[in-house]
C-alpha cells in the first residue's frame, strides 16, 4: 500500500511543475479508481472483522486482492475460504468483480465460484444492489455475512445446495464438513 501512497503524494507535489515530456507525464498518472482504492484500503483494513484476512499481492496494485474468510460460528466455522476480487477502472460506479476459490457447498456461492450477493450486483431488484456510495469496506462485511446472517436459503443461486438443505438439515451440515475437510483448510 505505500508504494501507490506514495507515488499519489509524489504526483501531487509534481503537479505545479510539470515537464514537457508527455511519456513521463503519462507514467505519473493515477486513475480516479485508484485514488479512491488508496482511501478505502485503508478503512477496510482499520474496519476488517476479525474472521476476515486481506492480503495484496502486488502492493502496486490495489485493485487486485484476496479475502480470506475463517467463520467462527456456523455451518462454515472451522473453514478457510478465498475470495478473489479485482475492482475494475469504471469503479465507483460498477462493483467489484468478486470469485470464490474455495470450492464450498453454499446455497449462495456455487461450485465454481460464483456468489449470489446483492450488493455485488449492478442492478438489483430489491434496491440493496450496487451504489456509488459503496464501499470496499461493504463488500467484505457481506461476503463475511454470507457465512451468518446472510445465508439465504430462501433465493439461492446454489439450488442443489439450498433442497438439500430443506431435505435433510443433517446431511447438509455433514457434506459441508466434508467440503471443508476436503476444500476449506
């Protein structure tokens, strides 16, 4: 995070002298995104619940991370599950583009990796989709709450998953055990 820090802190002081070298200009450049990135990192990791891990793998590149999420109460407790989000250039007005990596039986992750979250969506029916005053802080509380509160049998994107559940409560929990022996550790 202080390598894209500083390169903003560096552009800022750079602004009222500028060079006639437009190549150079161009390399000193930060997106809108990016901007907004380095503030909202920051709160993230000031705001991050304790069953959340972020780590970055290129510091230069804030707008690709991953989230660990470890549920402490649940069906899913015991378990490891990675999250891979990359937050595209047209951001704060689209949401972040988000994929599990932890194969999981969920009513609202399938197998692949897809998530079933409102505010992950750009147009939601039920008005809690995407908004420009979203945040990254937002998209990690959900995805953490889809392991509680969130967990939505109800509408699921996972329906295998979801009967399942509705069949046989104790089997369910006995496939995401297995899932997280197998998958999740």
């Amino acid at each position: 995070m202080l390598t894209l820090a500083s390169k903003l802190k560096r552009e800022d002081g750079l602004k009222g002298s500028r060079t006639s070298a437009t190549a150079s200009d161009s390399t000193r450049r930060v997106s809108v995104r990016d901007r907004l990135l380095v503030k909202e990192v920051a709160e993230l990791e000031a705001n991050l619940p304790c069953t959340c891990k972020v780590h970055f793998p290129d510091p230069n590149k804030l707008h690709c991370f991953q989230l660990t999420v470890t549920p402490d109460e649940g069906y899913y407790q015991g378990g490891k599950f990675q999250f891979e989000t990359e937050v595209p250039d047209a951001y704060n007005m689209v949401p972040p583009k988000v994929k599990c990596l932890t194969r999981i039986w969920h009513p609202n992750i399938t197998e692949t990796g897809e998530i079933c979250l409102s505010l992950l969506r750009e147009h939601s029916i039920d008005g809690t989709g995407w908004a420009p005053t979203r945040t990254l802080k937002d998209v990690v509380w959900g995805l953490n709450s889809l392991f509680t509160d969130l967990l939505n049998f109800d509408d699921p994107l996972n329906i295998e998953a979801a009967e399942h559940h509705l069949r046989d409560k104790e089997d369910f929990r006995n496939k995401v055990e297995d899932y997280i022996k197998r998958y999740a550790r």
